[in-house]
C-alpha cells in the first residue's frame, strides 16, 4: 500500500519584547491565554506546535522557536547525496504554521531555560514566558568520541548529520573524489539518530560510483558488530556493488584509534586506511539545549513518562524526537512526529478541557539501496507503565521480488510528501 498525505496520519498514529515573525505572521499573545514554548522547528517540535495550534482552536498561544528560516530534512537527505531528489526538495519553510495555524515562529536561538521562572531565554536576550514547553532539539555530535575527530575535521571529513545543508559538502566530495580512489565511513555507535542512516548512505555513494567512478572502493570501519537491517543491506550490497563495499567489524579492526582530517587517514588496532573521501560519524547526545536545562541524564539523553512525552525531571517540560529516550523507539522523523501528537495531546489536556487518549505511536524507516530497491523496517508501539513498548514489528525479507522493493521505494516517496505536509502545513 502506498503512502500519501490524505491517509499519512492515520498510519503515522494519532517586558515588551520584539520577536522575528515569519512572513505575514499575525499577532498573537491574546491576554489570559496559556502559552506553550516549543523549542526546535524539525519533525517533533514543528509538529507538535502544529498540533497543539491548530486542535486547540485559538485556547492556546504557541511560540515556535528555530534559529534556522528554512529546515533541510536530514531524512532522504541521503537520496539527494544518492541523485534521487534535488536539494531544494527536502527544504521546507515556516510560513504556513505562522499564516494557517496561528504560531509565533520566532527566528532566534533557545540559549537558556530557567525552569523555576518558567522561561526560555533567546540569543537576542529576550525572555519567552511560558506554561509548559516542549523541547525537540534533536542531537549534538560527541566530536571528541572519535579521537582526532573535531568541527575543523569535519570540514575534511564531514558527518552531515545534522541537517540536509551539511550533506551538500559531502556529495561534493563524493562526486569528486579521485577516479578507483577509496572512500571511508566511520559509522556512529548506538543510539544514533538514523535517518540519515549510515547504511542507506554506503549505498548511495556506492550508486554514485557505479555510475561515475566504478573502480572507486568503499571500506566501512563500523564500531558495532551488527546493525539494522544488515542481511538486506549484504544482500543489495552484493547485488548491485559486488566488490565495491567492504564492511569491516571491531572484531576485525580492533577499534577506532584515531583520524588525521589533514593526513586523510583513519587508525585502527588492525591497520591504517587512506582515504581520498571520507564522512566520520561521532557518537551522540540530546541537544545541547536540553543538557543546560538540566533534563539530560548521565546517558547524555532525556528520560520521559512513556504516557505524555513528559520529562520525568520536570513535569511543564516535555521531550521529544532525537533528545528523548524513547525507548524501543529509534531516533527517526516519523518517530519525533508520532511522539509530538501524543506530547499535543498532553499539553492541550493539561492546559484546557480537552481529553487525552491512551498514547499510541509508530515507526517506519524506509532505506533505498539502488534504483527502486526499498527496505523497510518499523513497528507500532504503546506507552507501559516504565517505557514505550512494542506492540508489532515488520521488517523487509531478503530475497523480495523487484516488483515488492519498488513498491517499498514508492511507499516512502509518498510518506515523505505526508510527513511533510503533516509537519509544516
């Protein structure tokens, strides 16, 4: 079954200050409202502002706040480094929860939150009041996790796993790299957020080389001795790059000793590896915003009440997306946007007469490994007394007929264009 914006969201779950307002914004803050802050305007905190703006018709005022005026999905980033979609098509704009749903998108970074006063304090120095506040800030890159590994590394050697802009540099490199030279991807420990996943990546760079640089070689040298969906990734792998990929585990490498950005080399207990390209993924942690805040456990991720996204450090502040620890439940965009309808649900309850159902969410991560070859993995999930649980799972099986796996790619084509519709209007 396809996926397409009419019937995405029933599978995706149920002091005067002066503030930098998206386009033909109007003017809110009505007196005696309750306000919800939301901080970060990516698939949890765009929906989840969206959400509580627009099912509490008018009762709430809702301030959005996002640094950035444009957001490039990091989800299908990877088939934009693959060829598949331009970059302009994973860039979306604010303007429509300002002008249809009636949010103060405010343009400006989230510096501080002082919990006892109830307020987010902007980079311009402006204090946000608020009843409760939603805080989606995805993640932060432990840079130092890999040793050698810095922001001026990642220029040489770039992660690209922040957002859709950061990729760009990435394919430059790979649409350039020396012809038969060798590219190194240093994949991210568990958790990570995925998409982009690291192993969809491999194999759009690998498409590229096939098609423009088909002597070039890949060498992946993984900290994890297993990952998601390895049988279908080995299987396409050998399909359509026999010979091109060369997945190497810790148990053969030894470990990631260091990297040398400017050297472009990367060290193991097994042996040095030069690369002509290269992408090295840190490990990860909520975003920064959230460790200030004080909602960050010593895993560097937040802890929530499964039931309302609610954190179980302060009760006015909920967590969502990336930042969260969720549990069964990946680091993923559909993810964040499940999570933000059922954290809605809990502010609109808790802040006016409406009533709150049982939280129900749900996961699909669509990865493509060559022209119309789609995998999927996903599960449907309840809130349990201590975390959010499984309550089915499907995966692809290896060995599918061409005419399922490009069913599978369509289906995720389709659910990019509702998500996005669901997210930002």
């Amino acid at each position: 079954m396809s996926i397409n914006r009419r019937h995405f969201n029933a599978i995706a779950g149920a002091g005067a200050l002066t503030w930098g307002l998206s386009a033909n914004a109007p003017a809110l803050f009505s007196a005696g409202k309750p306000r919800v802050v939301v901080i970060g305007g990516g698939a949890g905190g765009a929906t989840a502002a969206r959400y509580i703006a627009k099912d509490s018709k008018g009762a709430l005022d809702v301030v959005l706040i996002e640094p950035n005026r444009k957001y490039y999905t990091c989800f299908f980033s990877n088939l934009y480094l693959g060829g598949f979609r331009d970059y302009e098509s994973i860039g979306h704009t604010y303007e429509q929860l300002a002008t249809a749903h009636g949010i103060n998108v405010v343009h400006d970074w989230a510096e501080a939150v002082d919990r006892d006063k109830k307020q987010v304090r902007l980079a311009s120095g402006a204090n946000v009041a608020y009843d409760r506040l939603v805080v989606a800030p995805g993640i932060d890159l432990k840079y130092d996790s890999v040793p050698g590994y810095s922001v001026a590394a990642s220029q040489n050697m770039p992660h690209a796993w922040k957002s859709g802009t950061e990729v760009a540099l990435l394919k430059h490199q790979v649409e350039n790299m020396k012809q038969g030279g060798t590219f190194v991807m240093v994949p991210p420990p568990n958790p990570y957020r995925c998409p982009p996943g690291p192993y969809e990546r491999i194999s759009m760079i690998a498409h590229v080389f096939k098609q423009k640089n088909p002597n070039a070689k890949i060498v992946v040298l993984d900290p994890k001795p297993k990952f998601s969906k390895q049988g279908l990734f080995q299987e396409g792998w050998e399909r359509h790059y026999g010979g091109m990929i060369e997945w190497i585990s810790p148990d053969i490498h030894g470990g990631i000793k260091g990297v040398d950005a400017d050297a472009m080399t990367v060290t193991t207990d097994f042996d040095t590896f030069k690369a002509d390209a290269a992408s090295v993924i840190p490990a990860q942690s909520a975003g920064a915003i959230a460790a200030k805040a004080g909602l960050t456990n010593d895993s560097g991720w937040c802890p929530i009440n499964p039931a309302t996204m609610q954190s179980t450090i302060d009760k006015n502040i909920h967590v969502i997306g990336d930042a969260s620890i969720a549990s069964a439940m990946p680091k993923s965009g559909f993810s964040a946007n499940s999570q933000a309808k059922s954290a809605a649900m809990a502010v609109r309850a808790a802040l006016t007469d409406a009533q709150a159902f049982p939280a129900r969410y749900a996961n699909t991560c669509w990865s493509l490994i060559a022209t119309n070859d789609g995998v999927k993995v996903g599960a449907t999930y309840k809130a349990g007394e201590a975390k959010i649980e499984p309550t089915n799972k499907f995966i692809s099986k290896t060995g599918e007929s061409d005419d399922l796996r490009m069913q599978t790619y369509e289906e995720s084509v389709g659910w990019y264009d509702g998500i996005s519709k669901d997210i930002f209007g």
